[in-house]
C-alpha cells in the first residue's frame, strides 16, 4: 500500500464496474476503436518520414514535422483537460477522431499531385496533434468510469498492447508497403481508421453529468495544476517523463534518417526495423501486471528507465540494421511497462472529477518538451551526426533518473 499521499480515493469514489470481476463489453469496444485507430496510426507514422525525406534531406526539415505533431500538447493541453472534465468525454473522442479522419483524408487527395510539401506535412502534425490532445486526455479519464480500479494494469496494459501492436508492429509495415505502391495510400488508410474508430467510440455509455454550471476554465486549469504541485510522487514522475520525452524524440526525430543513409535501409526495411519496437512493445503491455505483481509498480519505473538509457546508448553505436532493430525491441518493452505503470498510477490516485485536469497538467510537463527535443535532435545530428542524437540523450536521462531515485526510493517503501 501507498502512504496517505498515494492512496486512491475510497471506495465511495469508485463506480458499480469496480464490483465486476471482468472487463466490460463497453470497454472491449474502446479496446477495438483503439486497435483498428492505431493501425492507420502507424500507417500514417510511417509514411509521413518517408513522404518527408522524398521532398528534402536537411535533417533540420525533417525534425520541424515531428516537433510539429507534438506541438500541441505544448500549447492545448491544458485547456483540453477542463473540456474533458467538463464536457461528455466519449463525445470529444469521436469528434476528434471525425476531424482527424477529414485532416487525413484531406493529404491522402493532396499528396499524388505534389501538392504535399514540408510546411504542408507539418500543419497536418499539428493537427493531427490537436485532435489527439482532446482524444488522449479523454481517453485516459473516462478509463476508470468503465473499468474497476482492481483491473486497471490489466486494462491499461491491453490498451498499451493493441496500441504498440498497431502504432509498430501492423500499421508501419503495411504504411510502408503501401507507400512504396502509391503515396496516397497510407494516408487513405488512416483516415478510415479514424472514421471507425469514431463509429465504434459513439456506442460507448455517456458519463452522467454531475453539475450543470462549471466555474470559470482558468479555475479550473489551476485546480488540476493545484493538486499535481502538492503530490510529490505523481509531480516527480511527470518532470522526469518531459526529460524523458525530450530525450527521446532528440534521438527519434531522426531515426529515418539514420536508419535510411547511414545503415542504407529501403522503405520496406525502414518499416520492418519499427516492426522490432513492437514486439518488445507487444511483450511489455503483457507481462506488465507480473512484472508489477512481482516487484512492484516504482521498483519497475526505475528499472525500465534505467535499461532506456543503455539501449538509447547503444542504439547510437548500432553497426547494422539487426542490432538496431534488436535495441529498439527492448527500448519498446521498457516504454511500455513505464507508460502502462504511469498511467494507472494517475488513475488510481487522482479524484474522479479532477482526472482529465490532472492528465493535461501531466502531459503538458512530459510531452511539452517533445517538440524542442525534435528541434534539438535536428540540430545535433546535423552538426554531430546521425548517431550523436542518441548517446547524448542517453546520458541526459541518466542523470535525470539519478536525480529522480530518492523520491522514487522513497515512495517504492510505502508500496
């Protein structure tokens, strides 16, 4: 058990769902809306990098796309947790992913004509990254309004795993592939994606609303930025995730690069190499309630973190494509049992009401920094290299743990 500052709320707080010993059929749907989303996701990740280096080769390009998908998290996040907290969350996700489907649809017409270029590609991200905000924020919250807290690592690590088994193992394959025969179809792809999955999210049960007239959205915003400053644990965790993030996209933002002109990969190869990533991303969102159930929730965080800075180490002195694709596999387990442990920790904690705040305060200091760190890595590898991105984000994460390892000793003793 966790010391008064890390206890849940009690058993008033908690919904009918926690005295069902199974997953609800409300919640396979999410699961499915996930799968079939991530699917056309990883498409879409694939084929964007690839479109990107067809128009230029400047490293610093390449990176303003990826800072761009991330961008918003930066600049929305916080007004999007008082929407989720204020507005019926299932009817924000299917909305966004709606518009996300237009958004898509919109470059898979564009981009046979030669009408996609760098700033094109880049407002789609930001769009794209919009749209996710509101998704992802309402997603994570209304989790527990139809799951039992008892089955929540289990629930978060199947979301996890479908993710991971879409976003890398699927859909950049067959993005990839489908690229190489026509530019428009992965692009085409994702928007359908986006269209069933909005199908499939609109049959979820609405949360009822608890009150009518809601104080101002500034109040609001201040009352989640409130709650995360005096939880030290879930405050700490959150700093560390945006050291974290900025990290790994400083090493990420160019991977295609590195991946097609220093180790002379294909846009088939290219997709295959991701392929590894998911399977240890597949495998971390399985084994995660053992893992958990075995050691501990905190003592797996600092594990996984550490193994991220070896792998982010050695990925940078990769020799060929298997040894990279090997490290990326590990990278993607230990990311996976970090994101899955996370976030049930935030659920498990954080009150009912102020769960979407607390999520977008939480997003914003761990992914706000994802956009510099794309920057960033543009830059270092265009200056240092393709390589260099990775070392120097490794060491940056380790000294980031070792900062963070007294208040996670700290916490892990009152688990």
């Amino acid at each position: 058990m966790l010391s008064s500052e890390h206890q849940a709320p009690d058993d008033s707080c908690m919904t009918r769902t926690d005295a069902e010993p199974r997953l609800s059929s409300a919640y396979w749907r999410l699961w499915w809306a996930a799968g079939i989303d991530n699917i056309g996701d990883g498409a879409f990740a694939a084929a964007v990098p690839l479109l990107a280096v067809t128009i230029t080769r400047d490293s610093r390009l390449v990176s303003v796309v990826s800072a761009a998908t991330y961008l918003p998290w930066l600049l929305l996040s916080l007004p999007a947790g008082a929407l989720v907290d204020r507005h019926d969350r299932v009817g924000l996700m299917w909305r966004a992913q709606t518009l996300q489907a237009v958004i898509a649809g919109v470059v898979a017409i564009l981009a046979p004509f030669g009408h996609v270029g760098v700033t094109t590609l880049a407002i789609t991200a930001f769009g794209l990254g919009a749209c996710d905000v509101v998704f992802s924020n309402a997603a994570q919250a209304i989790l527990p309004d139809i799951v039992a807290k008892p089955l929540l690592h289990k629930a978060n690590g199947n979301q996890q795993t479908v993710t991971m088994i879409g976003q890398l193992f699927i859909g950049p394959p067959v993005g990839s592939l489908l690229f190489a025969v026509a530019v428009a179809l992965p692009f085409g792809t994702d928007a359908g994606s986006f269209a069933l999955s909005a199908a499939l999210l609109a049959t979820l049960p609405r949360r009822p609303k608890r009150q009518l007239d809601h104080p101002p959205m500034r109040t609001e915003i201040v009352d989640g930025l409130r709650w995360l400053a005096r939880h030290r644990l879930l405050r700490t965790l959150a700093l560390l995730l945006g050291v974290n993030t900025f990290c790994g996209q400083l090493g990420n933002a160019t991977l295609v690069l590195l991946a097609t002109q220093t180790l002379h990969l294909d846009a088939r190869g290219y997709g295959l190499l991701l392929g590894g990533s998911a399977l240890g991303s597949v495998l971390g969102g399985l084994v995660n309630a053992r893992v958990v159930a075995r050691i501990g929730a905190l003592p797996a965080l600092f594990t996984a973190l550490a193994t991220n800075v070896v792998v982010f180490i050695g990925i940078g002195l990769s020799p060929d494509a298997i040894v990279l694709g090997a490290l990326l596999a590990v990278n993607g387990f230990v990311l996976t049992l970090w994101n899955i442990v996370t976030v049930s920790l935030r659920q498990q904690i954080v009150p009912p009401d102020l769960l979407g705040r607390v999520t977008s305060v939480y997003k914003l200091l761990g992914w706000g920094l994802i956009p510099l760190g794309a920057l960033t890595g543009g830059l270092v590898a265009h200056r240092l290299g393709l390589r260099a991105p990775f070392p120097i984000a490794g060491a940056v994460r380790g000294i980031a743990l070792l900062l963070a390892a007294p208040v996670l000793a700290r916490a892990a003793k009152f688990e």
